[in-house]
C-alpha cells in the first residue's frame, strides 16, 4: 500500500522520508534480533593461531565468550574421571 502510494507521489520528499523510516525500522528489528541471539565473541577470547582455540576459550576465556560458543557454562562441561576399578561384570 505505501509502496503503490509512494509510486505515485514520485519525487515528493515525504514519500522519501516514509521510505527511509521504513529502512530504519526494518535495520533496527533486524540488528534486536541479533543481539537477542548473542552469539558473538569478544576480541579478549581471541587466540594465537598456534594455540587450541577450545584449550585457550576454556582457560583464558570469560564466561559469556564460554557460554557462546558452547552453550554449557562451566561446571556443566566439567565431568569427573570414572574410576574402572569400581566396575562389576
């Protein structure tokens, strides 16, 4: 409908405007979406490349940056070594 009202009205700066609000609202929805995801990193979990890249995350990395890339936070990750010695057959 604004589309088909704006084709004819061409060249009118309030049809411009209509459609630069339209831009900013379709920019600002898109960019809520995305940071509603959050997956991103921050630049302090970046590594060297001849470093793990999970070995440096898990030790040097923040929480968030963890949370991330893994959606486990850290006590879930950790899993105590089973003793074989305890094991009937």
């Amino acid at each position: 409908m604004l589309l088909v009202l704006c084709t004819a009205a061409a060249g009118d700066w309030r049809c411009r405007a209509r459609r630069q609000l339209l831009y900013e609202v379709a920019a600002n929805a898109e960019w809520r979406a995305i940071m509603r995801t959050r997956h991103c990193l921050t630049a302090s979990c970046l590594d060297t490349p001849t470093e793990s890249a999970w070995a440096t995350l898990y030790m040097h990395g923040s929480e968030l940056n963890f949370l991330n890339k893994t959606s486990l936070t850290r006590y879930e990750s950790y899993t105590p070594p089973v003793d074989p010695g305890g094991w009937t057959c």
